[in-house]
C-alpha cells in the first residue's frame, strides 16, 4: 500500500535483500545466544566445534552457520547491487540462495519429516518451484517475456526527476 501511495510502480525488493540479509546474519546470533529453548540448534555432533547448550550433547550450531551464511550473502549481495541487472533480479537471487541454505541446513537440525524433508523443506522446494522460469533465465535458457528491462536502483531516475 505504501508503494502504490508514493507512486512507486517498480519492484523494489532489492533495495531490501542486503539488509535482510545481514538482519539474519545478526538475528542467528541471537537464536545461539538462546540456545535450546530457541529451538533451531542442530543434531549431535562429534565434530570439535560442536556446542552443549546445556543438555549434555555436543550439537551443530547451526544458527552459527546461518550468521556466517548470511553475512557472506550480504557481501555477495552487495556486489550484485552494483553490477547491471534485471530489475527484481537481486532480490530473487537472494531468495535463492537463502532457500538453498535452508534446504541444506534443515537436514542438521532434529525436525520432523515428512518423507525426506521437513516442513521448512518441503517450502523451500515449492518456492524453488516458483522462481523455475527466473533460474532457466539465469542460466541462458530463454523464456517468453513481454520485454527485458535492464536496470540498477542506483541508475534509475528518482521519481522527482520523472517529474520534471
């Protein structure tokens, strides 16, 4: 609503994805600062970095390796934010990437599945799903499209100067 009020027509999601990113980067540390009664630590673990949240068991800490996830993504975000692209284009690349962690890392955490995957999974995958015709793009393939505009938020007019 607040878009349509101010006139904005574009998509602006990726002003939004590094600083959602790097607000998991940060929040993560929060969840493993929580510890157990968080409830998204990960499944035992004998490797040497593994953490007793108090239960006696050596876990994954899991939420560690989201924030360090989000804060590279933030980085690599970034760096997209600066190069030319489709309008929208950061934003699903981020959404992407973040589902892909999800779907990786759900696998260490003690959920419960709904054959392979746990219910955040089975999401993931749908969302996957969803943005099917944007990843064939990206990888070359073609698909129909009305037309291709490519632009940075940065480079586009203000909408004071389509104004004038």
């Amino acid at each position: 609503m607040a878009k349509r009020l101010a006139g904005e027509t574009r998509s602006t999601g990726d002003l939004f994805a590094a600083p959602i990113a790097l607000g998991i980067a940060i929040g993560r540390i929060g969840c493993f600062l929580a510890g157990l009664p968080d409830g998204t630590y990960g499944v035992a673990t004998s490797l040497p970095w593994g953490v007793d949240f108090g239960d006696g068991v050596r876990r994954h800490p899991t939420q560690l390796y989201e924030s360090l996830f989000a804060l590279a993504l933030f980085f690599v975000l970034l760096h997209l934010l600066q190069r030319p692209h489709r309008n929208g284009d950061v934003f699903k690349a981020f959404m992407l990437a973040y589902l892909g962690w999800r779907l990786a890392v759900d696998f260490l955490k003690p959920e419960i599945r709904l054959g392979i995957f746990s219910g955040i999974q089975w999401a993931c995958a749908a969302m996957f799903l969803y943005y099917a015709a944007d990843i064939r793009r990206w990888l070359g393939r073609k698909t129909p499209h009305a037309s291709l505009e490519i632009e940075t938020l940065q480079a586009a007019p203000s909408r004071d100067a389509r104004k004038a």
